[in-house]
C-alpha cells in the first residue's frame, strides 16, 4: 500500500476545462502547472487527471488513439513531465487515467486488426468468425472492416474492446482469457503503465475497471488480471496507486486495488446522501437536503458492509462529483454544499474533490453534446476563477472555448469566494486541513457509529478522539449521545454538548474529547 494514501485528498482535474494557458480556448497543461498553488491551498495532496493522451475526441479522451503520446492540444510528452516534476516539488502526486478496457478505433493496434491477413494484432480486439454473425449477448459493430468478422465494443462504437478474454467461452469466436494472445493484450496495458510511472507519475486510476474479461460474471478472471498488475507494482513501483472506477469495493479491493470510488448509482448509499430524487413527486429526498426527507439508513445499509469487509484491504473513495456525475451546486445551497461536503472529508477512506465543487459550480442544463458528453456536458464547463473575461478561464473569444462559462448573474468563482471567510472554498479548505493534520480523520483513522435512527436527525459518528455529527434539516435536533469536549470545526451554530448532542438547524460539527 503507497503510504502516501493515508493522508491524500484527490483533487480530479478536467484537463480541457481547467485554465487555458495559450488562449486557444481549451484548458492545457501549461496551464495546470500554473495553477498547482491553487491546488495546494485547498490541501489537495494529490491530481487525479482525466484523460491527457492523443485522441480523435469522440469521447473527450476515452478513446486512446496513443497511449504513449500526449494529445497535442494539452501539450507534449515533455509538458506532462514537467507537471510531474513541479507537482512534485509541491508535494502534489499526480494520478493518470488509464482506459484499458477499448481504445479508439484509430489506434493502431485496431487498425492492424482489422486488416484481412492474420498478424500479431489479429486477436488484440474480439471479433467474430463471420460478418454474418451478429451475437445479441453483446454490442458488435458490423461491416465497418476489412477483415470478416465483427468488433465489439465496450462503450460507444468507436471504442472496440480489447481482447483479454473469456471467462466461460461459449462461442467459436471467444478466447479464453488465458490464451497467448489475451494474455498479450495485459501485457501491453502493463507496459503503458510502466511508461508512464517511469516518467514520472504516480499511479492510474482506471476506467471502467471491472470490463476486461466477458461472461465473467462473478469477475474472478478480471480480478486475476488485476492482482497480477498488483504484483508488479508492488515489485517495482510500491509507491504507486492502482484506483478503480468499480464502485463495488468487496470486489475491486479484495483484486488488488489500493481505492474504489463511491459512484452515484441509482439507490445505492452514495446516491441516498446527495441525490436521491423521489420520481412519483419529484421532491429530493437526499439526507443532505434541507427538506428533511432523508434516511441516513439507506446510506449506512450499503456502506457499512462494504467498509467493514474491506477496510484491512484498501480504501473506500467517496467522490464530490465527477465528470459523470451532474454537480450539486444548484440543486443545493450553500449551506447544503458545506454540510454534504463537511462530511465526505471525515470520512474514512481517500476523497476526491471534482475541481470547482469546491466553489459550488453548478451543473448547466441544456447544452450541446460535446465530444460524447451528452448529458454530462454540463459538468464540465470551464472552471471560474474571477468576475474577468470568461470567468478567467481562457483570453480566447468566447465562441473558440471548450465549452460555455456560467454566465448567470452570481456564478461562483474562485477570487470572490476568497475574500469571503464564511463561503464554501474557505470551508472546504478548512475541512481538508483539519482531516490532513489528524490522523483520526485520515484514510484509515476508525469509524464507528454512534447515533443514527431511521428517519430522524442527527447522525453522529466516531472518528477516534473526535465525535462529529450533522444535522441537515431545518429544526434543532438532539441525539442521546455523551460528548465532553471542544468544538473544533463547525458549519452554522455550534453543536451543544454533554450529556447529549444538541444540533443547530442545519449544523455541522467536529468535536475533539477531552484527554
């Protein structure tokens, strides 16, 4: 286990959204590096970067044209180094995104595999026998090559799926996942690690990690496939981070995996914190919402099996947003954001802050698909700086950006949160500080509840000496729950203490006991 992870917060970066440092209208490289100080003084330790590496950009990146070669309109090869080496400096890790589950379809391995003469690519990909064979189990892409037979593709059609092979072959076509040729596709993904890492970076998180192997329901062959990769990192770069985008950490740890996120799937825990939507009434039921309809149950009845059987194993990551997920900032007030997010940090576990959830940057409905985002576009508009030239992001005309600033009369930005002490960037620094300088509230610092009734407010829990509890609702609440101690970290009115836990409306508070 890197030992660096006790004490990360991540911060995920949007490359192209992020800060323009040439004025070509898309964020860069450049123009992170410029703004590592930033990133340090939120007390983020560590740069989760979405997708840097030469693409055709028909899914804003997760379409690998090159893993090896920086896209060009983020930088160079070079570029990327010199933000590991000045991230470095500042005692800033940085993470990359590694998509081994399809590439594009322009990646060259793709293009020598789809050739009708047999070669050391035939079998990179999963192809039919026949073109005329079209199985309904899986996606397959048709009459699109040379070669006769037909592709599958794990996400869109433009991203055929690598060959790692089959866990129960069923079909002429399949592979076993271990045969030499499968067995060559986790080679070359293990190679494209090891470039990386010897350059400089600091691990990977992985995208759709649990997709590689087919028919494998139970996913023990993909999770043969992942300890194998941990085996490596832990001979030759034990200080690297192997993060899954899994969302099922008894699975994902248990293969090998330092952290799992915590995604936003409909129903699970994570969901019924921050976005649970009843569709009958279209009211939110969230915990963290003000209307006091939440269940904090719901959440502990997912979590807590899973935290408990892996916590030996690795980390649990629970996630402000991400660039999947529509923000919160809209949906919630400031004072919602500050609670929700008050409480990931003292979480166990290593948390990731979206870039600009810290400021509460809101989700823009409505706009044009771009670059496969869908209904994600409006996550991930261009991050605010100041009240300048679109929102400091980028000198471009506004026509030539990435994508469409907020406009909207009190947009957030970074500048105007800075000079207010009560706004949410102070909180969520003051938060993230707190948690880096106690080990109780770190990655594995322990847990435990201490009240938590179905229905009802507060919920309190234990990180070892401190005792925190939150109360999202509108109307003072009580837990019966002894607490002697100091208050140390406090959103709204401050937490009343002793025999009970009394509960401002709307509160948040971080108690530290006595002795």
């Amino acid at each position: 286990m890197p030992d660096w992870l006790k004490n990360a917060v991540f911060y995920e970066i949007y490359p192209q959204s992020f800060y323009d440092s040439n004025g070509d209208g898309i964020g860069d490289i450049s123009g992170i590096i410029q703004k590592l100080d930033y990133v340090k003084s939120l007390g983020c330790s560590a740069v989760w970067l979405n997708p840097c590496f030469d693409s055709p950009f028909m899914d804003a990146g997760y379409d690998v044209r090159d893993y090896k070669k920086v896209a060009p309109r983020y930088g160079t090869n070079e570029d990327l180094k010199n933000l590991f080496r000045a991230a470095h400096a500042k005692g800033i890790r940085v993470v990359l995104d590694l998509v081994p589950g399809h590439t594009s379809e322009e990646h060259k391995w793709f293009q020598k595999s789809r050739l009708a003469e047999s070669g050391p690519y035939t079998n990179r990909y999963i192809w039919t026998k026949d073109v005329w064979d079209v199985p309904e189990k899986y996606h397959f892409v048709t009459g699109r090559a040379q070669r006769n037979g037909n592709y599958m593709v794990n996400f869109f059609s433009m991203q055929p799926a690598l060959n790692y092979g089959f866990c129960k072959v069923t079909e002429n076509w399949q592979l076993p996942y271990t045969h030499p040729d499968c067995l060559a596709t986790r080679e070359a993904i293990k190679d494209v690690m090891r470039f990386w890492l010897d350059a400089g970076c600091d691990g990977f998180r992985v995208d759709m990690a649990a997709s590689l192997v087919k028919n494998d329901p139970e996913k023990k062959a993909t999770s043969e496939i992942w300890r194998d990769i941990r085996n490596m990192l832990d001979r030759d770069y034990p200080q690297a981070a192997l993060i899954s985008e899994w969302s099922d950490p008894q699975k994902a740890l248990k293969a090998g995996f330092h952290c799992d996120f915590y995604l936003d799937h409909k129903g699970n825990g994570y969901n019924s914190l921050m976005r649970n939507m009843d569709e009958a009434t279209d009211e939110d039921c969230s915990f963290f919402s003000s209307n006091g309809k939440g269940d904090i149950q719901m959440f502990l009845d997912d979590y807590l099996p899973a935290y408990n059987a892996t916590k030996e194993d690795g980390y649990i990551s629970f996630i402000t947003c991400n660039h999947d997920t529509p923000r919160l900032g809209g949906r919630f007030d400031e004072t919602e954001l500050k609670l929700a997010y008050a409480f990931l940090f003292t979480m166990p576990g290593v948390p990731f802050l979206y870039y600009g959830d810290e400021i509460g940057m809101k989700y823009q409905k409505d706009l044009v698909s771009k670059e496969g985002g869908y209904n994600r576009t409006g996550t991930r508009t261009p991050m605010q700086w100041d009240r300048g030239r679109n929102a400091g992001f980028s000198s471009a005309p506004a026509e030539k950006l990435y994508l469409p600033v907020d406009t909207a009369p009190g947009a957030p930005d970074v500048k105007s949160q800075a000079e207010r002490r009560d706004s949410l960037l102070q909180t969520v620094r003051q938060v993230i500080r707190l948690r880096r300088g106690n080990t109780d509230l770190q990655s594995d610092g322990p847990f435990a509840v201490l009240y938590a009734e179905s229905g009802k407010f507060p919920f309190v829990y234990r990180r070892g000496r401190f005792v925190i509890a939150v109360n999202p609702s509108r109307k003072e609440v009580c837990a019966p729950v002894r607490c002697e101690g100091a208050v140390v970290f406090s959103v709204g009115g401050k937490a009343a203490v002793g025999s009970e836990i009394r509960m401002a409306p709307q509160s948040f508070a971080v108690v530290q006991e006595l002795g």
